[in-house]
C-alpha cells in the first residue's frame, strides 16, 4: 500500500483566516443551539467506525457530546441529527451560508493553488496507474467549483457528474460541463468516485461507502479525504483541539476503522496516506494560548527550545507513519464485489 509525503509548508491562516474562522464557530455554536438542540431533535448511534456501544469516554464541544469508542478508538457525535436535518443545516444555516460567502471565496486562490492542484495530480495519478481507461468521474458533495473547473481542464475525463452536490449559492460557477444528479446514480457508472470531506460530514460513513461500492465500475477508483482520531492533533490535544467542530467533524473515524470499513465494503486499499501539513502549528499555536498549567510538557518544550527544522522534520514524521490528521485514501473496487457491498 502507498503512502505519499508531502513537504512544501503551508499556514493554517492560509486557508482559515483567523477573524473569519472564529466567526464561522460562533455562529455554528449559535446555530447548533437553535436547530437541534432546542429542538430535541437528536438520534443515539452507534460508533459508525465499528458498530460498538462501549465508549470509553466522552465530552461535550459546542453542546453536542462526543463520543470515543472503547473498541476502534474513533470519535463521534452521539446523539446527532438525521441525515435529513444535516442537509437543511447544510443549505440554510448562517454559519454555513458565511463559510461558503467568506471563508471559501477569501481563500479561493490559495486552496485552488495548494489543495485542489494536489487532488487534481493525485486522482490523475491514479487513473494513470489503476484505471487508464477511465471516462466517468463522479464527485459526491461537491463544494469548490474551482476544483471541478481544473478537474475538467485536464481532460482526463469525457464525462463529470456532481452527485448532491451542496455548492447551495455558488452553483451558478460550477462548469457547464458536469452533469448535476440530485437524486441518485446509476449503478456501475463511474471509473472514478470521490468523496471529498464526505465521511467526517455525513450521518452514516458506511452509507456513502455503499454507495460507492454500489456506483464504481468493478475496478473502478474510490477517492476520499476525511479527518481522522488517530492524527497528531486529536490525540496530543484531545477536546481542546480548535478544529473539533461537531456539526463539520461528526465522525472522526479511526485510521485503522476506516481501513477495516472499505475493506468490509468491497474495496481493496492502494493508497492510505496522511499528508496533512498543518499538524504540528495548529498543536503549537492552541499550547501558546493554554495556560502554563495545562500540562503537555514535552511538547510545549519542543516548541518552545526546538528549531523550526525540527518542526519541520517533525510534520515529516507524522506524513510518513500516517500521524497526521488529514488522511487521504484511494481504494479499488474488486471485481464481483457489488453483491457483498449490497
Ligand atoms: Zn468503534
């Protein structure tokens, strides 16, 4: 299996504007309150990494609990909304409204150069490799339409099609090239299926990855990003990570949760990497603003005596033994698979 290091810097107040993120987490705090919690709207569920029921601890992030199970070690959101309620959280809530407004439009040219050319590179790679024959590519939840206008650029494909797409105000800039599938897709459709950011965001992870298994062509490419518990950031700083935001982050599966979900869906794993950047500042910067008796000695001395090559050298480390908290797979479906998936 491979695993891809990545080692050009990048700042997290590159693609998270401090004045601007702090704003989208009051508002989402605000929100929370408002469409769920005083609505009693909440389901129980299980851990949707493994299916367990034993949590080993748990704690509360903008009144919603969260859970850690006591069997695969993933995180998540217990009890949470329904899918259904997700989606209107998802297309009218101010929060997300301001994060599609300002967040992504402020950050639009540098995600586009430093996130979206390297999904754009990397899913070219793999159809090089896995799937040189490939002709559909259909992409769940899109939300950059700068993405899918480079994806259409390369013309590595002769047809693109946005299942639910969730670009709500912005779907005007999506290319007039991709076909849009509000309701479903068709089975065996697509060589390539990518899932950006879908299985921390959605009620059911195993949901989409059905999905996929049921819409890839045998052979065909499962492509996701997703945050995941088993990263530098969540298990050095546990609830007082700053990125613990529970309407975005409902799952926090666990590396080897995520591994063992394709798997069991019918998927053969060719790349599991952590190519996050960001690890390492975002730990130093939240223990900069802790107070002095909040513990976390060892790495409050490495950041403050160590150099930043040894900061450097040390993201390398967490990219290289999937440590980091961005995880980035790409799965082949196995032929005959479909059944098993159903
Ligand atoms: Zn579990």
């Amino acid at each position: 299996m491979k695993r891809v290091v990545i080692l050009n810097d990048l700042k997290e107040s590159d693609i998270r504007p401090d004045l601007g993120y702090s704003r989208y987490k009051e508002l989402l705090a605000e929100n929370i309150r408002r469409y769920f919690l005083a609505q009693d709207c909440l389901l129980e569920v299980a851990c949707p990494g493994c299916g367990a029921t034993t949590v080993c601890r748990h704690f509360l992030a903008m009144g919603l609990r969260y859970c850690v199970c006591g069997e695969c070690g993933s995180w998540y959101v217990s009890p949470r909304p329904s899918q259904e309620k997700i989606n209107t959280f998802h297309r009218e809530s101010t929060a997300c409204k301001f994060w599609r407004a300002d967040l992504v439009e402020k950050t639009a040219a540098l995600r586009s150069e430093e996130i979206f050319s390297y999904r754009v590179q990397w899913i070219a790679g793999l159809v090089e490799e896995f799937c040189p024959e490939a002709s559909v590519l259909v992409d769940r939840g899109s939300r950059y339409p700068s993405l899918l206008t480079q994806l259409i650029r390369q013309k590595l494909f002769s047809k693109i099609a946005l299942l639910f797409p969730e670009c709500f105000e912005q779907e005007a800039f999506l290319p007039r090239e991709a076909d849009i599938l509000r309701d479903q897709c068709p089975q065996a459709y697509a060589d390539v299926f990518v899932a950006f950011e879908q299985i921390e965001r959605c009620f059911d992870p195993g949901a989409i990855i059905r999905e996929a298994a049921q819409v890839c062509k045998p052979g065909g490419i499962f492509v996701l990003t997703t945050t995941t518990s088993s990263g530098f950031e969540y298990k050095v700083l546990a609830d007082q990570s700053p990125n613990l935001i529970p309407f975005d982050r409902l799952n926090l599966l666990s590396f080897e949760a995520l591994l063992g979900l394709l798997n069991k869906g019918g998927f053969r794993v060719v790349e599991a990497s952590t190519p996050g950047r960001l690890d390492v500042e975002m730990v130093k910067k939240t223990m900069e603003k802790l107070p002095a008796s909040s513990g976390y000695d060892l790495w409050k001395y490495i950041f403050n005596y160590r150099s930043p090559e040894a900061l450097h050298s040390l993201q390398e480390f967490l990219q290289q033994f999937q440590l980091s908290s961005h995880v980035r797979i790409a799965a082949v479906k196995e032929q005959g698979s479909y059944e098993q998936s159903r």
